[in-house]
C-alpha cells in the first residue's frame, strides 16, 4: 500500500472509529507522521544539483537519438557534454532549468553531426557560457552555422577540443581529453572529442561517437583509460566498442543513449552481447528515459534499476 493510501485509510478509521479518544489520538499522530514523509520526500525530490553539495552527478539526458550529458561537480560547477539534434535544444535547456542549473562552465560539442550539436545554438542562446571546446572540424550545414553563429552573438570563443587539453570542473572533478589525436578524413566521428574524468576513486569515460580505429589510437597511446562509468561511443554501434577497448576501459556500467526502434538499430546486438559477457550492467535511455548517477568520490548509484540487453530491431 503506497503512502497517499494509507492516509485515506487512516481518515476513514478516524471519522468511523466508535472505540475511544485513545485510538483516535493514535489513528491521528500515525497520519501526522505520514504526512511528515510525504512532504520531506518531496523537498528531497525538488532540490537541484546545486543543493547537492559533496556529490558529483552525471545526467544521461533523453533526447532521442542524440547525445546530451550534463555533469555537476560536488561544488555546483557544471558541464554539458552535446545537446542533442535541432529539436532537443528547447529540451536540454527545460531540463537543465528544472534541475537549477542558471550557468555552464564547460560546454563541449564532441563533433558536427547534428544528434550532437544541433540543440547547442539554443542553448549558447539560453545560459552564460565559460568555456566552449569542440574538434577543429568544419562542416557546411545549416546546423554547424547556427552553432557558430550562436557562439559569436555571445561572444563565445571556440577552444580546441583535442588529446593532451586538460580541464576541471570546480575543485574536485578534473578531466583530459583523450581524442582527436591527430588530423583525419571527412568522417566527423573519427574527429569526435573524448573526454575521461576524475573525482576521487572514481572515474567516467565519454566516448562521443568516437570509433573502433579511435579506440586504437588511444589505446596505443598508453592513454589512463581504466574506468568506473562510460558513456558508450556512437549510440552503441557496432563500429565503436572492440571487446580490447572495453576490456581495457573494465567499466562497471555502460550507458547508451539512443532513440527506441531508430532507423539504424541502435544499439547493435554485438555491442549488448560483447557487454552481457562482460558482465557490464547496461543503463540505456532508449528503455528508461533520462537516468542520473551519483557518487561521493568512493562509489556511484543511480535510482534506476538496470536497462536489458534486447535489441530491438527498427519497427519492433
């Protein structure tokens, strides 16, 4: 029996008890303590990342398929990796107002393809922004012009995201970035930006859309790599995480973030096999919406139960 029903039981027994002022006063001081809940669960329910002191967050947003993750650092600093395509932009900024963010330290476009950048113009438009990285890759889209000119009207420069640049979110979170390492063909993922962070005993792995011949390269880089979260590299694609690469990443969790029943069969079945031998608990927005990770330096949770390994086929 859930709380709000209960409280409708205890109201009935009160109005229609005949045994005593002793009962009643019981009936009335258990529906008092209940309330009590009620309402101290709703102010834990309200408070923003910000209240949240001593905890970093990672947000995996829901945007379909797209990429959109919003880090906070145990001192409120944030970072928002991707927006999602040209129609999550209005989403990413409602939710990251629901969640009282009011500023971005750290903006990061991993690379120009529009399920990554295109709700970025709209949200450079809605939120002061510190710093802004992405991949010295061009494109000719309308979607990459909008992100350009949304930068300047603020004027926001753009910083090179690439290996070896190192950043810090607040006091406590620090990161590097492991990708692009080097100049490569028009393919925008193999440009895509890699980024590992740190927070105490802990650390997270953002893949972008970073691909297998990417994973190579960082690996033969001899690159810290070994880590506790990764956000899976392009939406679980079979292009991106070699059972080497994973076994060297030895994640925890993985987290996918892909639209359900998309076009491209996302994620592959290969990937959520290679992840169910390993052993790898599968978060994944497609099943479970927007999910969100804690950790206090020393261990991460979520309140979400884990996602499955099913593929789902386009149209099923």
């Amino acid at each position: 029996m859930d709380l709000a029903a209960e409280c409708h039981q205890i109201i009935a027994k009160i109005r229609n008890d005949k045994r005593g002022c002793k009962m009643r006063f019981l009936l009335i001081h258990r529906f008092k303590f209940i309330l009590i809940v009620i309402a101290a669960a709703a102010m834990l329910s309200s408070c923003s990342p910000q209240e949240n002191e001593g905890l970093m967050q990672v947000h995996f947003i829901d945007v379909g398929q797209g990429d959109a993750t919003l880090i906070v650092s145990p001192d409120g600093k944030t970072m928002l990796i991707d927006a999602g395509d040209n129609s999550a932009g209005d989403t990413v900024v409602s939710y990251l107002r629901r969640h009282g963010i009011k500023s971005i330290d750290i903006l990061v476009g991993t690379h120009p393809d529009s399920d990554h950048i295109g709700g970025l113009d709209t949200v450079i438009d809605s939120f002061e922004t510190a710093e802004f990285y992405m991949p010295r890759k061009s494109h000719t889209t309308n979607t990459f012009m909008d992100v350009l000119s949304a930068a300047k009207r603020k004027g926001l420069s753009i910083k090179e995201a690439k290996a070896g640049v190192l950043i810090s979110i607040g006091n406590d979170v620090k990161g590097r970035f492991l990708n692009p390492r080097s100049s490569y063909s028009d393919d925008n993922n193999l440009w895509s930006a890699v980024v590992r962070l740190e927070y105490a005993d802990k650390s997270f792995l953002f893949m972008g859309d970073a691909v297998v011949q990417n994973e190579l390269e960082i690996m033969g880089a001899a690159e810290k790599i070994d880590s506790d979260l990764i956000k899976l590299g392009h939406h679980g694609s079979s292009t991106s995480t070699s059972e080497d690469f994973i076994k060297s990443v030895s994640p925890d969790v993985a987290v996918i973030s892909s639209k359900q029943n998309n076009s491209y069969g996302h994620p592959h079945k290969e990937t959520l096999e290679l992840l169910k031998e390993q052993s790898i608990l599968l978060y994944r927005t497609d099943e479970q919406g927007s999910i969100v990770f804690y950790c206090d330096g020393k261990k991460i949770w979520t309140d979400k139960k884990p996602g499955t390994y099913n593929y789902y086929k386009e149209g099923n």
